[in-house]
C-alpha cells in the first residue's frame, strides 16, 4: 500500500498532469465549453493534492495571491449572510474551481523554477495554433446555420479572438525563423474571425486593450509602429471579411441604441436595485441570485412577440455584483482588478529581459480585453468567464511575482 501510495505521490506530483489539465482548460473554453467544468475541477484537485503532499507550500505564495485569497475568502463569506437556498449552486462551484486554477497554476510556476519549462511553451503555442485553425475551417463548415465556428453565439467567437490574437503575437515576436511565419497565417485567421463574429463588443475590447498596453508600456516611437502595424493588419483581414457587414453592425447600433436589449435591461435592473434593502445593498442576495429575482421586472419583449424575456444576468459586471454581492463585493472585486492593473505596470519598470517584458504587456493585454469585454457581455458566475479568468489571472499573478523576484535580484 504505501508503495502504491508513493507511486501516486510521483505521478500527480509531476509537472505533467498539471501541464495536461491546464492545457485541457484552454482546449475545452476553445473547442468544446461542455467540458470546462471537468477539467477546472481536476486542476482544483491535482492543486490540492499538490498542497497535502508538500510540492506546493503556503510560503510559495506571493503577497498577490495572499490578497486574491483573502477577496475570494470574503466574497464567500458574503453568502453565508444570505438564505443558503437562493445561491446558485453550480454557480458557487464554478467559482470555487476558479480560485483553484489560480493556485495550480502558481503551483505549475513552482515546478517550473526547479525542472524548467522543457517544451511547454511549444505545446502552448501548437494548442493556440490548433484551436484557431478548427475555429476557422468550422466557421466556414458551418455557415449559414445560425453558428459561429463551434459557438452558438457571435460574442463567443469574438471573445476566442480577442483573447488568442495577442498570445500569437507573443510567439511570434517570441520565436525565430520557421516558427515565427508558421504564426502568420493563425494570425490573420484570427483577425478575420474577430471580424465575422459581428460582435462590435469585442471590437471594442480588443483595439482598446491594444491602445491601452501600448500607451502604457511603449515610447512614442514604437506605439506609432505597433499602431500602424495592428491597423494594417486588421484592415487587410477586414478587407477580405467584407467590409459591409461592420459598417451594417455600426449603423444598425447608430439608429436602434435606445431600443438596444441591453440599455433596457440596465434599466430594468436599476428599478428592481431600488427595492433592495440596506442588508441587500451591502452584502447582495447571494452568487447567481439574478435569475430568481429579475423576471417579475422585465419589460424587455423580444421582436414580435409580447412576452416579456427573462435574462439571467443583467450584461454590466457592476450591476450583477451590486446585486449578487453588495456594495462589499464591488469594492473587493474591483480592488483586486484594479491592483493587478497598476502591478503591471509598476512591475515593468528597470525590467531587464526582454521575454519576460513581452510576456507581462500580452498577459496585461489579454487581461484588458478580458475585463472590458466581459464586463458587458457575460455573467461573473458563469464557466465561460470563470473559465478563462483562472487563466488570465493566474498567469498575471505568477507574472507579476515572477518580476518581482527578478527586480530584487537585480537590487
């Protein structure tokens, strides 16, 4: 027994298992979501695994993640003030799960430090690069029936977009020789799905992100060649996407805003906001509890018929965690996001490698498009933002203590 038991120990223990599950999370959000679930809950357990058996420590944790722990701890918290039954259960589970993607992946980066990357790097980018290549040859499969490469919906596909163009930018600017033009045709087939998804959202947070990163970590010289390189780029794809379908989504925003779902749908949330109670403003009614509470306060009727459509979140991040969370969750959600934000850019300073620099600005980009997109297009509580938060974030804060580190052994 103890020998099988030591066995277990050195398989689960090694970087491998880890490595696949992580890989797995990305593969499933990219190309099949049924199973994002599975593989967020066997990165939770292979991390917990990881801390019983001491290949993780408490003193491997950074001040970060000490902080992101202690808001997941009170945003917790917050529901033990609510009745039990009005929480979202699967709801509550997904975020358990993406706290424990946050770990492994802190955990993988420690595992790293004593046996090096090996191949990883490589693995993650053919992933990327496989993802994309599915993405687009089912786009073409499925067109006209209502799908969008494997989505269902245009705002998925925009969102797979805007988050793997800058991770093969990376690895463009990352590699030499055949590699480097091997990315040039996922590139462009990237920047031509972000344009068919129609999902002027992620437009939005894709060219904001981009001229936010590089306001803040380029010089004037080298934002004017990234901007005329990303406008050349994403004009060429445009070119060959068509350019009348965008202009059709820009004039139809233009002459139907007021009758948009969206901005009847924050009013009706504002309405139903004003009967909250003074317990309600400040601690929510629980993770997932919107769905329960909006559908006496719908006006919003979708074409041609007049019943009145019940959305399950209100598509405003701030909305959804004033309700679920309270005035208490707004400020520890938005407190952690906005720290990291400012780490970013602190931690870039007198940064000596130059691969460690583009790796921190693409994880700051992708974490920019993250933020701006989901925070108008998808529940906080849902796999498919949990999903790729566990991702963002765990690579930020393992980004952000990598640095650290680096700059306190160059002090």
């Amino acid at each position: 027994m103890l020998f099988l038991w030591n066995r277990i120990k050195i398989v689960c223990g090694h970087h491998l298992p880890l490595e696949i599950t992580i890989i797995g999370i990305f593969l499933s959000f990219s190309l099949n979501q049924g199973s994002i679930g599975d593989f967020m809950k066997a990165c939770t357990v292979l991390f917990i695994f990881d801390f019983f058996t001491g290949n993780y420590n408490y003193k491997n944790l950074s001040r970060g993640h000490l902080t992101f722990l202690i808001v997941i701890l009170f945003m917790l918290l917050l529901n033990f003030t609510v009745p039990g039954l009005s929480v979202h259960k699967r709801s509550l589970c997904y975020f358990l799960y993406f706290a424990g993607v946050v770990l492994a992946i802190d955990s993988l980066a420690v595992k790293f430090e004593k046996n090096g990357m090996g191949f990883f790097p490589y693995i993650c980018a053919v992933s990327v690069i496989i993802a994309v290549t599915i993405q687009f040859i089912e786009y073409f499969i499925n067109l006209g029936k209502g799908q969008y490469g494997l989505y269902h919906n245009m705002h998925h596909l925009g969102f797979f977009a805007i988050l793997t163009i800058p991770i093969l930018f990376y690895f463009f600017c990352s590699s030499r020789g055949f590699l480097r033009y091997l990315l040039i045709l996922p590139l462009f087939m990237d920047f031509y799905l972000l344009w068919e998804s129609s999902s002027r959202i992620a437009w939005l947070a894709f060219f904001a992100a981009c001229f936010i990163t590089f306001l803040l970590f380029f010089k004037i010289k080298d934002i004017i060649k990234l901007t005329v390189g990303l406008l050349l780029f994403s004009s060429l794809s445009l070119f060959i996407a068509g350019f009348s379908d965008v202009e059709k989504r820009f004039q139809d925003f233009a002459s139907n805003w007021r009758q948009e779902e969206r901005i009847i749908l924050w009013k009706d949330t504002v309405k139903m906001l004003t009967d909250n109670s003074a317990k309600d403003w400040i601690v929510g009614h629980g993770i997932g509890t919107f769905r329960n509470h909006y559908p006496k306060y719908s006006t919003y009727c979708v074409p041609d018929t007049t019943t009145p459509y019940s959305f399950t979140f209100p598509h405003n991040t701030i909305l959804q965690i004033i309700f679920e969370n309270g005035l208490i969750g707004v400020i520890l959600f938005f407190g952690l996001f906005f720290l990291l934000f400012f780490s970013f850019k602190k931690k870039s300073l007198n940064l000596q490698d130059q691969s460690t620099f583009y790796l921190l600005i693409t994880t700051f980009c992708i974490f920019s498009a993250f933020f701006i997109f989901t925070f108008l297009t998808l529940p906080v509580y849902s796999r498919y933002t949990l999903c790729p938060a566990g991702l963002i974030i765990g690579l930020s804060l393992v980004m952000v203590k990598k640095t650290f580190n680096a700059q306190q052994i160059n002090n």
